[in-house]
C-alpha cells in the first residue's frame, strides 16, 4: 500500500509530465462531485435544524415542568 507521500510524489511527477492532461482529468473529475456535495449540505441542513428545534422543545419542557413546579410550591 502506498503512504501518502509516495501517492503526492506520484501525482506530482503525472502534473509536471503532462500539466494539460492532469489539469483535464481534474476537470473531469470535479463535476460528479458537486451534486454529491450538495445533497449532504443539504441533509446536514436538515440534520442541525432537526437538533434545533429538539433542543427547543426540550428547554420549553423544561420551562414548563420549572413553572408547574413554581405553582405548586405558591
């Protein structure tokens, strides 16, 4: 298995042997991701705001067990 180091050696020997191939296959390479990338943005979005609003309603829970109790004691 190759380290790290070896693979960037690697990819650095392709890029000063053939700048405008490796710059293609870049190019080529990038745009399948970007779809990929916006999915999970937007499923993180919905995560974190799904956290969110469950985090609200525990604290407005809380809250309100804090008032019954206040109640209770008047």
């Amino acid at each position: 298995m190759l380290g790290i180091k070896a693979w960037a050696g690697i990819v650095v020997e392709r890029a000063a042997e053939d700048p405008f191939g490796f710059l293609t296959a870049v190019i080529l390479a990038l745009p399948p991701l970007f779809p990929a990338s916006a999915v999970l943005s937007w499923k993180l979005a919905k995560m974190i705001e799904a956290r969110e609003k469950e985090q609200k309603e525990k604290q407005k829970h809380q809250e309100n067990i804090a008032k019954a109790k206040g109640l209770k004691k008047g």
